[in-house]
C-alpha cells in the first residue's frame, strides 16, 4: 500500500482533532458552568470543534489576568476591614425580617452592609441629572471620583466636563475611571483623550485590552458601572451613561432615538460605600490607594428627597462571588406577594430568574415588565423577545416603551417595602460578565416615589398582548430562538 496522499493525510489529522476537541469539551465545558450555558458552547463546538473551541478560547473565560485578580482581592479585602469606621449601620427594626436576611447576603457576597440616615433623591432628567452633577463639582472641597462604563466629552456633557477642570484649578482632587472599549466605540473618543489630557483630571480607562503590556482577557468584559461622588458626602449611581442622550451616533438623530435614564442622588453614609466601589476599581486600575475619609458638608436638603432611608451598595462582577446581583434579584423577587414592577432595557433571564418571574405572577402576584418597543441591539433585542411567550403564558403584563426611545432605566420595585435601582440589567451579561452596581433600598416611601416614575412609563407604553404576539412571523421567531441560544453563551 502506497503513502497516503497529503491531502488524506490532513483530512485524517482534521478528523482526529475534531474527534479530541469533542471529547475534550465533553469533560470540561460542563464544570463550574449554569447547566444551560455548559450546553450551549457544547452545542457550538460540537457541530464546528474548531471554530467553536477557538471561539470558546476568546469568550468563554470570565477570569481575568492574574495582576489584576490579585490587586482585586487587596482591594476588596481593604474596604473589608475598614466598612465599620464608615459607620455603615441601620436598625434593624426598620425593615421586614426576610429583607434582613437578603441584607446580609449582599454583605457576604459584596462585602458592603447596609446603612442607615440616608437621603434620597431621584433623577429621570436626563441633562437635568448632569447638570446637577456639576453644580455638586463646583461645591466640591476635597475629591471627586467619577467613573461611567461610556463616557463623551460633548454638548451635553459639558457642564461637568468643565465643572471637573475648575475643581482642579481650586485644588480639588479629580479622579475619572471609564470602560476602554466601551467608551471607544462612541464617537469624538479620541478627541476626548485630547481634552482630558490638557488637564489635571487624574483619569483612567478601565479593563484596557493591550497585550503587548500582558492586559488580556475575554474581550467582551465590561465595567459598566456608574458612578459619581463629591467628598464622599454626595454621590448618584443609576443607569446613565455619560454622554448626550443620542450617544454621539448620526443614526440615532435621524431615527430621533434617545436613552430614558434614571439616576438617584444620595447623601448620608451609605455615599462612603458607593465611594469604596470606586477606589477599589481605581486601585485595580493603577495601584493606587484611596482615602475612603468622607469630607461631610452640610445637608442640602430638598423637598422631593426621601429621608431616613436605609441602603446598601451591592457591587457584582468577576471576581466577586458569583452572581451576587442575580442572587439578590431573585431572593427578592420570590419575597413578593402583591406586586413586582421590573424595568430592564435587556431582559434576557437565566432559568433562575424567570422561574422567580414566573413563579410569582402564577402565585397571584402582580407582575409587570416595562422594556423597549424597539431594542438598540439585534441581537439582544431578539433574544430578549424569544422569552416574551413565557411570561405572558404566566400572567406577567408586559409594557413596551415607545420607539425611537430606548428605555435604559433599570430598577424593580416589590410590594410597597423595597425597591433596587442601579446599571445592571436583567440578562446574563449582567449577571455573569459585566462589573455592576446596584442599590436596595428597602423604604415604602422610595417605592412609592419609583412607582411614580413607573406610572410614566406605563402611561407612554402599549401592552403587548399573548394573541398580538402569537401573529409574529415564523423567520421571527426562529431568529428569536438563534439569538436566545447565543445570549446564552457566557
């Protein structure tokens, strides 16, 4: 018998590898994996191994490089040990007992108690909510950190653009931390860098991919987080991104296409634990510590706050136990027996999740779920519909925000004790891959103030009906359920 010929000789090599790479993913895509995620990448792999294991290489590790696994640990261990000189405390009395036990999740799994004597405020004023950034900048004494997973120097960002370099100039520390790639894909990025280097703003991107310098990852991780915090005194979290509420993107002003944001301003302790979300990402960034010692001016009280008002500050992301926001959302969510109102822009659930969504609106709960009309990404947008069949068949009344605007908000309100506002959406990015931050604060007098902005939403939205969603194509649907098997993909 002759010698194979080379190109048999390649189709046995590329059979064989196929063969291991099949047999590899068997024994090892399952481990440490949701159950629905491991059968995804097998499912990919073992219809394409090549393509598949290569795309498993790049995307399917969370973790991130070792530097930076090990600054994150320090990091997270030093604000640890000093949370009770923060004097992040609450009585107890104050809230229910079962939104106790949920307190002291987020403390073991995030790190932050929960405090008490806060105050308030919320902003679903997109420029409003900038501004009045600003206008706290210009009171600022000491430091301000500010950190946007997209962040735009332009029109409407401005103010606090220019609030920030007159911090400077009066000696006021300024500190900037924002998403390399997520900020990149905005439009005038580099001429943001231009601007920000002619000043004294100390800034950084975050999770920069640069392999050269021994930073890489998964490239799809992302540290979405929004935060400001002037003095450790003042500080807003929410769902903004810093930039004009069409992203900078010609498209988006023809279509007439804008974000709906809310944000929350608070004063009290509970500032000095969205404070120590923020050093401990700068730290991982650049190795340096932060003062966590607020510099407390005096109380700026307003006639829309809420006072006295419980909260606490649940960070999330790799390296962080796992999926402590995802744990919090359903632990809530099952402690439902009136009302659920949910806001998410991406609503793509793990099984957990939608069997807590599910399961309270089966048990006699009121649930509601406002999204968008149109979704600002394909993919998403059609992997979050593919799951609209089985809310409705349960009971949950779905609410689609008006196009061109895309409603970006995420919050959910339960019952009339406890409401949770913040950047993370329902979907298992958010859960799994992005770094987050979310806010509970369980106050009646909170809840009925978001239930009002929710009131809004439902006034301006159409209800999306089981039969008006039966008459969706049949190429729809399936596009639907491609994308809902990508989503899964973690």
């Amino acid at each position: 018998m002759g010698a194979l010929e080379p190109t048999t000789t390649l189709g046995f090599l590329l059979l064989t590898l196929e063969v291991v790479l099949r047999l590899v993913a068997l024994g090892v895509i399952p481990g440490n994996r949701k159950p629905s995620t491991g059968m995804a990448w097998l499912l990919l792999i073992l219809v394409e191994p090549i393509i598949g294991f290569t795309i498993f290489q790049l995307f399917g590790r969370t973790r991130l490089e070792g530097r930076r696994m090990a600054r994150q640990r320090r990091a997270i261990e030093a604000v640890r040990a000093p949370s009770e000189a923060l004097h992040l405390d609450y009585d107890e009395a104050t809230i229910p007992a079962e939104l106790r036990t949920v307190a002291e999740l987020n403390r073991r799994l995030g790190a932050l108690p929960m405090s008490g004597g806060n105050e308030v405020q919320l902003w679903p004023d997109y420029a409003g909510v900038i501004n009045e950034m600003a206008a706290e900048v210009d009171r600022a004494r000491s430091f301000v950190h500010v950190e946007f997973y997209i962040t735009a120097w332009d029109e409407v960002t401005d103010p606090l653009f220019q609030a920030l370099v007159r911090a400077t100039e009066r000696g006021v520390v300024c500190r900037m931390l924002f998403d390399h790639l997520g900020s990149r894909g905005i439009p005038g990025y580099h001429s943001m860098l231009r601007r920000l280097r002619g000043t004294e703003i100390r800034w950084r991107p975050m999770l920069p991919i640069q392999p050269l310098r021994g930073r890489f990852r998964r490239p799809d991780l992302r540290n979405h987080r929004k935060i400001l915090v002037v003095d450790g005194s003042v500080g807003f979290t929410g769902s903004l991104n810093l930039t004009e509420p069409g992203y900078n993107k010609p498209k988006n002003h023809r279509l007439g296409r804008e974000w709906v944001e809310l944000m929350v301003r608070l004063e009290g302790p509970v500032v000095g634990a969205l404070n120590a979300v923020f050093a401990t990402d700068w730290y991982v960034e650049t190795a340096e510590a932060v003062d966590l010692v607020p510099v407390h001016g005096a109380p700026d009280r307003r006639p829309d706050e809420v006072f006295e008002v419980p909260c606490q500050v649940v960070p999330s992301g790799p390296g962080i136990v796992a999926e402590n926001n995802l744990r919090m959302f359903t632990a809530l969510i099952y402690s439902a027996t009136e009302r659920i109102s949910l806001t998410s822009p991406y609503f793509v659930p793990d099984e957990s999740l939608l069997y807590a969504v599910t399961t309270a609106a089966q048990r006699g709960v009121d649930v509601e779920l406002f999204v968008s009309e149109v979704s600002d990404q394909f993919m998403v947008g059609h992997a979050q519909a593919s799951y609209y069949r089985a809310l409705l068949d349960a009971g949950v009344r779905i609410y689609q925000y008006p196009a061109p605007f895309v409603l970006h908000a995420k919050h959910f309100t339960v019952d009339d004790k406890v409401a949770v506002v913040g950047s993370s959406n329902m979907d298992m990015r958010s859960f799994g891959l992005n770094f987050e931050v979310s806010l509970m604060l369980p106050d009646p007098e909170v809840v009925v103030k978001l239930r009002e902005v929710e009131d809004t939403y439902r006034a301006l939205s159409h209800e999306l009906t089981l039969d008006r969603w039966r008459e969706r194509p049949a190429r729809t649907k399936y596009v639907d359920n491609v994308m809902r098997l990508t989503a899964a993909l973690q």
